[in-house]
C-alpha cells in the first residue's frame, strides 16, 4: 500500500482523483478538492447534478428491491417531498440556500424537492463543477493495483468501456436506494402487493385501496399524509411512536397507527402486535436503506456489516487505505450538506500533504474505541454512523484539522428547533415555523459570507 502523506512539511502536491458520484456530497467535493490544487473527474450515471434530489417517476422493476439484476433507480424522492430541515441551515457555508426572487423557484423554508435540485445545480454552475463531471458514466469497477500503487476505474458510458487509472478515489455515491425490507411472518404466502418507499412517487395508484406502511420515519409520515386523501384506509405499524398514540389519529377519518406487524395470511389479512388486524391490499415498506458499494473492490479493507461500513477512521478514510481510498456522506441523522464540505475540506487538505493524517495502527485504534463505546452505550452495529447529537463535536473536529472557523452554532439550533417543531405539530411545521429569530441569525451569517464566495475557509 502507498505511504500516508506523512508530515506537513512534505511538500504540497496536486494528484490525479476520482469521484464517484455527481449528488450534494460529490459536487461539494470535487469542488474542495479543485481548491486544494487536485485534478479532479467526478463521474455521474445520471443525465443531470443533484443526485437523489433530481426526482424522476420511473420506479424500479422490483418494487421491493431485493431482485439484484432489477432495473435500478437512483432516487428516492417522492412527488410530494419537502425538506425536513430549514433550507438554510442545509447550504453550504460560502454559498447560502436563501429564497431566490424568481417566480419559478420555491421560496418557502422547507422548499420543495425541485428547489433543492436547482440550489445545487447553480452551485456547480457557479463554481464550474460542472465542466468536471461526465455524466450518463457509471462506474462500474474500482480496485487497487498494488503493483502501481494506483486506483484502477472502469466505466461505462452507454456501451462503451473505459479504465482509467488515478491517484485517489473519493466515493460520494449516496445511501438511500438499496433498500432495506423489514422482514414480515407469512409474507410469501400472502396475497397482497409489498413495495419500498424507494418507489413511491405519488398517491394515484392507491386510489381506493387498504395500504399498510412500516415505519416511523420521515418518509412513512410524509407518505401517510399523501395517501389519506385518496386511499380507502392507511394504517401505520410502527416500532416506536415518540409523540402519537396507537389507534385512529385525531383529524383523519381513514389513518390509523398500529404497533407492529405480527404476521401476514394469506388471506390478505394482517395482524398486529397488539391483536388488531386488517384486510390490506398493499404494503409499503418505509424501513430504510442499506450502504451499498458493488463497484468497489478493497480485498476486504472495507466490509458493510449490519450497515456498519468499516473500518472507517472518522467515517472517512479505510486505515489500510489512507488517504488514497475516501467516503463522504456516510455519517446519518445530521445537516448532511455543510457536513460533506468539512469532510471534503479535510480529504482535498490529506491528499495534498497539508494535513497529517496519524499512522494506519492510530487510525484503526481509533476506530476500535468508537466501536468499543458504541458498544458500551448499547448502540446497535447498524447505528455507527448515526451522529445527532455528535455532529457538533464531529464537524468541529473536522473544521479545526482543516483551519476552518468552528461549525455555525444558528445551524444546529435550526436542527434542534425543527426537531422540537415536529414533536409538537407533526401536521405543519414546516409551515408554522416559530422561530424566525433564528432565520435572522443565519441571515447574519450569510450575508458576509455570501460576499467573499469563492474563499470560504481560512488554511493555517
Ligand atoms: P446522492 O444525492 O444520492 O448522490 C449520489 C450520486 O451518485 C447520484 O447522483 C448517483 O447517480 C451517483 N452514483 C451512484 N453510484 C454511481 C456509480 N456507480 N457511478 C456513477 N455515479 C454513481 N438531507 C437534508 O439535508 N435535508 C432533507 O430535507 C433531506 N431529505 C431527504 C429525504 C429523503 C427521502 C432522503 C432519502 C434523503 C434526504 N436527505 C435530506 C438526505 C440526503 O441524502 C442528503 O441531503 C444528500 O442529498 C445526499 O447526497 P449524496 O451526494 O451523498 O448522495
């Protein structure tokens, strides 16, 4: 394996790096690491930037996503989708998400998914990403040649073929859309349809029908909400319900919340945890995705255990692989954009020998203690790389390796107060929005930092 970059006072070098994907983390790294000196190609198999936020309505040919050779579709977004955070907590630090006066853009604080699409695809317009992005390329193989000590990348763009060798890989390909499906006693013998939340787009389909969804997630209430006025009956069955009750929900004459599935019959009936059971037609599956890297060759230097991608040191960089092999946008339950620059500022600083990484054996002790009080505390493998509440020390972890200001304390306000929202209005917060006090402070912010866009950070 080639040598980490050592100390600070190797000399500054610009290296040839790959990234695989075209989404919010993708842009915003190709973009640091053009900052830092690197050359760059990010490659893209869709026709346009933006990733799952460029919504399409085409679905997969297995609705429940556990057929490997289906046709795939990248997106998750539904017709309906809004933001669950204020958009302007989700910019990036030198380039605000603020309402554009443009009567064919969204101005509302939680826009819909289209405005998201389009603030990230002036931000590679402005910073001239754009130029450095092959789209309809997929990348189909990445590994390492040992003997040349470089990355080997084979693409495919329509029927052609392409390998391509590179410095370094950073892997930016987004982690909602391999579903993951909640396993339901008697499934295979019952008679309704299953389908994952991957592949709902719109309530049209459901006209008149019994829909069952599992989960308590932001999709599973959004989706609730989209049926009830078309569906005959929506019944949620739910693992834990933090602000509703079980039973009919107040202000619906057709919406219900069950706890969980016991089992399913063939007679199309299924039961609940607590007894109660209904006939359905339909069950939605809104129980999350899994990672997955099926480009991606590391001889077992990066494995995916019960959605735990590891080793990682700080979610980022494989220890045996550092810093040639990187991953941005793996950390979950965070303000995902600003967090993919601070990642992408300290992987652009690494390759370039700014920034010191430690050796590989600190590095993996590192991870080891991570999962040593991950253990301790009870977390489940499969929520290594939720953050929540760690994401303040996390990203100011990062900005301080990098010389970056400390991350925005209006940002993580915004997060706890739209979580404060939700609990207490599930129905509208997003449009009954109380603290504008914050808005203005992030508006403090973003106006001086919107003056100097093109130097968003200050390198030591
Ligand atoms: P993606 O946006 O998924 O981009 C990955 C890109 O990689 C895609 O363009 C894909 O085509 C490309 N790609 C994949 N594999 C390959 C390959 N082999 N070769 C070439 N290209 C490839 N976050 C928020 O901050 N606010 C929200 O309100 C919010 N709402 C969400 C709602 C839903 C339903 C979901 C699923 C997520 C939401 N998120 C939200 C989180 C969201 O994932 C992030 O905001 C962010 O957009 C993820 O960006 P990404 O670049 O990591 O991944």
């Amino acid at each position: 394996m080639p040598q980490s970059p050592g100390h600070a006072t190797q000399p500054i070098v610009s290296r040839h790096v790959a990234v695989i994907g075209a989404g919010a983390a993708g842009l915003v790294t190709a973009r640091e690491l053009r900052r830092e000196g690197h050359s760059v190609v990010v490659f893209e198999r869709g026709d346009q930037v933006g990733g799952l936020w460029v919504y399409t309505p085409n679905v997969e040919s297995d609705q429940i996503g556990l057929d490997p050779t289906r046709t795939t579709v990248h997106s998750s977004v539904y017709h309906s989708l809004r933001t669950n955070l204020p958009r302007d907590s989700m910019g990036f630090s030198d380039y605000p998400f603020v309402a554009k006066d443009d009567p064919d853009r969204d101005p509302r604080l939680f826009p819909g998914h289209r405005e998201v699409m389009m603030y990230l695809q002036d931000f590679a317009r402005e910073f001239g990403i754009d130029e450095l992005v092959r789209l309809e390329t997929e990348v189909v193989r990445v590994r390492f040649v040992e003997e040349e000590e470089k990355w080997k990348i084979k693409s495919k763009q329509r029927h052609k073929e392409m390998d391509e060798i590179f410095d370094a890989v950073v892997v930016c390909n987004g982690h909602y859309t391999q579903p993951l499906v909640s396993h339901v006693p008697g499934i295979n013998k019952w008679s309704g349809k299953q389908m994952h939340s991957h592949n709902y787009r719109d309530p049209k389909p459901f006209q008149d029908q019994v829909v069952v969804l599992i989960g308590n997630s932001a999709s599973a209430f959004d989706i609730s909400r989209d049926l009830v006025g078309v569906a005959k009956e929506v019944h949620i069955a739910a693992r834990t319900v933090k602000c509703e009750t079980f039973g009919k929900q107040p202000a619906y004459d057709n919406l219900w919340l069950h706890p969980m599935i016991k089992n399913v019959c063939e007679d199309g009936s299924v039961h609940f945890q607590d007894g109660s059971f209904v006939i359905a037609n339909i069950i939605i599956h809104c129980t999350g995705y899994k990672y997955h890297f099926p480009f991606l060759e590391t001889n077992g230097f990066v494995i995916v255990d019960d959605n735990r991608v590891g080793p990682l040191y700080k979610h980022i960089f494989p220890p045996a692989l550092a810093p040639w092999l990187s991953f941005v946008g793996i950390p979950f339950q965070v303000i995902t954009f600003p967090m993919f620059e601070l990642q992408s500022k300290w992987i652009a600083g690494v390759l370039s020998n700014r920034i010191t990484l430690p050796s590989q054996e600190e590095m993996m002790e590192d991870v080891k203690a991570l999962y040593s009080s991950l253990e301790a505390s009870g977390t489940p493998k499969r929520e290594t790389h939720a953050l929540d509440d760690k994401q303040v020390k996390y990203n100011n972890w990062l900005a301080d390796q990098c010389g970056c200001p400390a991350y925005e304390d209006w940002r993580m306000e915004m997060y706890y107060a739209t979580i404060k929202g939700r609990l207490a209005n599930l129905e509208s917060y997003r449009d009954e929005w109380e603290t504008q006090h914050l808005v203005l402070q992030a508006y403090d912010f973003i106006k001086p930092a919107s003056n100097q866009v093109s130097d968003g950070c200050v390198f030591p």
